[in-house]
C-alpha cells in the first residue's frame, strides 16, 4: 500500500462538487501563489502522513452518509496530483463513489491524464494567461497549464475552469479576455467559475507564523462582468 501526507479533512463540503462531499487536502504544491489560502499544504514535508488503506475505509465509512443522496469525496491541496502513486491507490480502492479533484495542472501531462481519468469530475484552476505575470505572482510558468487543459478539452471529462478573482492581478477585463479566446479555441466550451478574493486568507498566515507578503493591493477594483466570457459562448458564473 502507498503512503502519502494529507495535512486537512473537510466534512460536508458543498462547494467542491455535486452534493455533500468530504475533501481530502493533499499535501505539496508546485507553485506559489502570492494569495495562497492554503499556504500550510504548500511544502511537501508538512502534514501528517496515512496509508492509502486507511484513507480508503474512511471513505467506505464516510458513504454511508451519502445513502439515498447525491456525495462524494474530492481531493484537493496543495495540489493532490503531486502525490500521484497515493491519490491512484486511493480512487482505484473507492469503488463507485463519485471521485473530484481540484488542481492547479500544474503537473507533468502523464499525471495529469492518469489521474483525470479515474475522476468524474475535475476543477482546474487558470490564473493568469500572461506567461509572465504568471512567472511573477504564482513562481511558475503557466505552459504545462495550458498544454494540460487543451488535453482535459479534448476528453469528455466533465470539468470546470476555475479562476480566483485576485485584486489588481487577475480579475480584469483584459485577462478575463485573453482567458475566454483561449478556452474558445479549445475542443469544447468548459464552463468558468470566478471564485472571490478571500479576505480571511491574512488570519491564516498569521496562524501558522508566517508573513502574509503580497505585491498587490487588495483594495484595488475587480472585474465581474461574466458577459465577457458569455459573448464568446463559454457559460460563466461567481461562486
């Protein structure tokens, strides 16, 4: 059996997809997002560490909840796909339960497709289409990205973009553009969530004794004209 470090559980979640769901927080994450609202799953030491065996039976356990009602369980992170061998050992041993995954792909594309194709559904997050504002405010490129949700397009996985309206960053009318063209060309319209800025993000850096350091104003203005994507024919909405 595979071992691997989860460093949150979250029960009843209704925001990580269809029904009530428990999510799963994976620890380690390839980026570093100035925003990061979950800064504690960004190094892949931390968390603590469980056999794939006994994250299975807490799910067998935890479906009994979803008897006679739509659930599931989603993993999330950090960034889940990260810890690829585990999280596999994990959705091969759950069965038919309804299996999400939120992700950055900010992954090789050969743990991207393994993965999404055990899932029923995937969140992947699209933050900025400037290469190098993506460089500056995230620590990465954003081309695997890309490449990534252009495989994801081509598959009949059902899958949403989700893009976190960061304050003078992202959630503008010219990234909001440069995103809807992008996912115009791609082999299908997937959907678009805008997800708001969170405001308690400070509180939890200051939990875990380190600085909260960002380069932007979180005061600035943010665009939530979802015509923008509209128009282009992409259905959009604000979580």
């Amino acid at each position: 059996m595979e071992t691997g470090r989860i460093f949150d559980t979250k029960e009843f979640a209704v925001y990580d997809g269809e029904g009530i769901r428990v999510t799963y927080f994976l620890q380690g994450c390839p980026l570093r997002c100035e925003w990061c609202h979950n800064p504690e799953g960004q190094p892949v030491e931390g968390g603590r560490t469980v056999r794939s065996v006994e994250i299975i039976d807490e799910i067998r356990d935890y479906a009994v909840m979803w008897k006679g009602c739509t659930g599931g369980v989603t993993f999330s992170g950090g960034e889940p796909l990260m810890q690829e061998a585990f999280l596999a050992e994990i959705m091969d041993g759950i069965g038919d339960v309804s299996k999400a995954i939120e992700t950055s792909a900010a992954v090789r594309g050969q743990v991207f497709q393994n993965i999404c194709r055990r899932a029923d559904f995937v969140y992947v997050d699209l933050k900025l289409m400037d290469e190098e504002q993506h460089r500056r405010y995230t620590g990465i490129s954003n081309r695997l990205i890309l490449d990534n949700i252009r495989w994801l397009a081509g598959t009949d996985i059902p899958c949403t973009v989700r893009i976190p309206m960061i304050p003078g960053v992202n959630a503008t009318e010219e990234n909001y553009r440069q995103t809807a063209e992008f996912l115009a060309g791609l082999p299908r319209k997937l959907p678009v969530e805008l997800l708001p800025y969170n405001t308690l993000t400070r509180a939890k850096y200051d939990a875990i004794h380190k600085e909260y350091r960002i380069s932007f104003d979180e005061e600035d203005a943010v665009c939530e004209d979802t015509q923008i994507f509209t128009r282009y024919g992409i259905p959009c909405g604000i979580l």
